[in-house]
C-alpha cells in the first residue's frame, strides 16, 4: 500500500491513446467477521475503494496534513478481508486523465481529516463514483456512518473518533450488542435497537 503520490509526471492533454471505456468498480471489505450476518441485514462495518485501470484507491486515517488517498492491488487490501466488487459503471477519461484526477481530488482528503462517521473511506468512494458517473455507491455500504450521523446529536464528543479502530478477531456475542459495544460504545443496546429501523431505511 503507498500514498497516492502529487505531482507525477501525469499532465492535462496526455492520453494512452484509446478511446475504450474504462470500467469502474467498488471493492468492499469487512472490517470485522460479524458482517458475516449483519450483511443480510442490510447492515456492516465496511471499507471500499475504487478500482479502475488495475489499481484501487482508497483512504484512510493518519495524523499528517497529507493526503490520505492510497492505492493498492485491487481486492487486496491490507487489513480487511474482500466481500465483492460492485460495477458501478464506467469513464471515458485515460488512463492519465484519471491519475490526474485522482491527484486533485487526494488534495481534498487529508489523512487528518479522516472521521469516522463524517468522512470515511466510503464517503471518499462515494465522491469518485459521483464525480465519475453522476450515482452513489450503493447505500449499504456506509449505512452504518449515516446510522452514527443520526444518533450523532445523542452521543458524547469523545464518540467522534478520527480513525478506525482494528477490531480484535474474535468472536461477538451479539451482533446489535457488537455494534453498540465495539462501533458505537457509548450507545446503549435499547437506544441502539431504538435506532435501528431508522438504520435500515437509509
């Protein structure tokens, strides 16, 4: 995994010369085994990058006012475990113009910016995929940040977390009290199963 690097030789007007579409694909990954159930809920704690031209770009937290935009091989990426791909359409920029895009739109993300309800990794796939094909990523994949927006006003500031934690693997006892406990633990189960058919609505 590296930084997505500024100030490549990439320039406006380069071209590969091909005037084929390029296919643009979600990668999705579990950040913890429980998604193994919440996932037919409709629920999950998700990480996701775009994959076009044999590469995936994603971010993620870290404490620099430098971009936290990264590639890696696509479906491979370092501590998460690959759930599937979603085709979310296609580009006709080449192979340059999109590395020039992807340059600027890095600027934007800074690693110390991360949020993890505000301004996650799915939001930033969510950016490319508008800026790209004028739709959303598919609402499931962040449904859990929007959940935290909404109980957002209920929780303590010290909810607000700048990065993703590593869930230890180990079992759950409870998928909503996994959740309440491990993503949201100043949520109490009954506010959280209160909130759930907001959830699942998003």
């Amino acid at each position: 995994m590296q930084l997505l690097q500024l100030n490549s030789s990439v320039r406006k007007g380069q071209s590969n010369g091909g005037n084929n579409r390029a296919l643009l694909y979600l990668n999705v990954y579990d950040l913890t085994p429980i998604n193994k159930f919440l996932y037919w809920l409709g629920l999950g704690v998700f990480h996701s990058g775009i994959e076009v031209y044999g590469s995936e770009y994603g971010f993620g937290a870290h404490e620099y006012p430098t971009t936290g935009v990264f590639e890696v091989e696509p479906r491979s990426c370092p501590g998460f475990i690959f759930r599937r791909s979603v085709l979310l359409g296609s580009t006709d920029m080449s192979r340059s113009e999109f590395r020039l895009f992807m340059e600027e739109l890095s600027q934007k993300y800074r690693g110390d910016t991360y949020h993890l309800v505000a301004r996650n990794c799915n939001h930033f796939t969510d950016d490319v995929c508008m800026q790209l094909t004028g739709k959303h990523i598919p609402g499931w994949v962040n449904r859990l940040a929007r959940l935290g927006s909404f109980c957002n006003c209920l929780l303590p500031e010290s909810i607000q977390i700048p990065a993703v934690w590593h869930v230890p693997d180990r079992p759950a006892f409870s998928g909503m009290l996994f959740l309440a406990y491990h993503v949201f633990p100043l949520v109490s189960p009954n506010e959280f199963s209160l909130a759930l058919p907001y959830l699942m609505n998003l």
